[in-house]
C-alpha cells in the first residue's frame, strides 16, 4: 500500500479538536487526505492543523457548532464550492449528557443531547450526501457507543440517543447500498481515554484504557478496506 493511501482524497471529522476526532484527523492527514475540521472550539482545532502541518500534512479548520441553525448548510456550501466533493466523513462529535436515572433526565440537558447526536447527524446526512455522491468511493464513519444496543442503568439519555444515532446510520446504508458508491460504517471505540470517558468514570486511571490514537489507526485502516455497507466493529484493547 501506498504511504499515502489517501492522496486527493477530502475527509471531513467533526468533534476534531479533541480525543478521537483530533486523533483520527491527523491519522488521515498523514495518509495522503486533505482534512477538514470542525468542532466548537477554534483554538483548539488551530492547535490540532498546526500539530497536521508540521507532520507534512493537509488541512482546513471549519469552526461550527452543530446545534447552530443552519451551521452545517453553511459548512457543505463552503466545502462544496472550494472542493466539490467529500470522500471521507467521520461523525465523531457527540455530548454525553449526566448520567442519571430514566425518571431523572435533565430535559434541557437530554435535548442538547439529542439534537447533538441526532439532529445534527440527519443534518450532516442531507447536506453531505451531494457531495459524497460525487466521489467515486465515499465512506461515512460513525463512531457509536456499546449502550446503544446494550442499554446500561443511568445511562438512559445517552443510550437512546446513540441508539437513533445508529438508526439513522443503518438506514442510510440501505438507502445508498445499491444506487451510489458511499459505504457506510458504525464503530464503538470502547474504553478510550477520551474527556468524555473521564466524565463517566471520573476514578478510572486514564492509563488503564487505550489512547485515542489507537482508534484512529484503525478507523483509517478501515477505511481504506473494501468493508459493506452497514458495516459494524467495535476497537477493543490497547493494540
């Protein structure tokens, strides 16, 4: 294989001034792919190109709040009118709202939960799929959670949105399979040292779980694999 399998190829990573995403962005990038990145925080993605360029690699920050009206429209214009096409989606960005019982559920919290790992999700969908169709070998990563087929106690809020998460995901493979060559995948990274994993398991020792870069090889791994659509796998371990 190529050094840089990805060469000309345009990859967009939401959640990719941190963890996973940021991990998975520069993996990408030192594969060939010109990355596009998006989360909240602008410092931090400027930080996350910064580290990309100094590898020798491509990439374009997009500051967007997925939640923000129209935020994502605005990104696929952009990105359609200076690359006319998406070969790469990897939709990382997601909240985890507190864990509490099903009867306790902050609403405002869950809806901010929900527009974020939904909403935004079927958002990413129409807005991209244009531009993915117009690639000759599109894939979409979603990166999902074991709660959302295996619904865990206080962990309610999050679980039922993963779960709609990979709803959306699965019916949009079926949708695509046969008449566009977009591919569509759903990953659980597992235990990973992540912001979010020190939130839930505020005790764990950071250094008991897997890097994120060790999701993030994998993730580009897959990608340059011929997987069918709908394909699911879960990273386990440290690798």
């Amino acid at each position: 294989m190529s050094e840089k399998p990805f060469a000309g190829q345009v990859a967009l990573v939401t959640g990719a001034s941190r963890g996973i995403g940021a991990a998975t962005a520069k993996a990408l990038a030192a594969a060939g792919a010109h990355v596009i990145l998006t989360a909240r925080d602008t410092k931090a993605l400027e930080g996350v190109e910064d580290a990309i360029f100094a590898a020798g690699g491509s990439a374009s920050i997009a500051p967007v709040d997925l939640v923000e009206p129209d935020g994502i429209a605005r990104l696929a214009t952009a990105l359609s009118q200076r690359w006319g096409k998406l070969d790469i989606l990897v939709i990382n960005a997601a909240v985890l709202p507190e864990l509490t019982s099903v009867a306790d559920i902050d609403q405002r919290a869950f809806n901010k939960a929900l527009t974020t790992n939904v909403l935004a999700t079927q958002a990413l969908i129409a807005n991209f799929d244009p531009l993915l169709r117009k690639s000759g070998d599109a894939r979409v990563i979603g990166l999902s959670s074991s709660v959302a087929g295996k619904p865990r106690a206080y962990w309610g809020a999050y679980a039922a949105s993963k779960a709609a998460f990979e709803v959306l995901l699965d019916c949009y493979a079926q949708e695509t399979a046969k008449i566009a060559k977009i591919r569509v995948a759903i990953v659980n990274p597992g235990a990973t040292r992540t912001a979010m994993r020190a939130r839930a398991y505020p005790g764990e020792d950071p250094a008991s779980v897997k890097a994120p870069e060790v999701v993030a090889s994998r993730l580009v791994s897959l990608l340059g694999e011929q997987f069918g659509s709908g394909h699911r796998e879960s990273v386990n371990h440290s690798g």
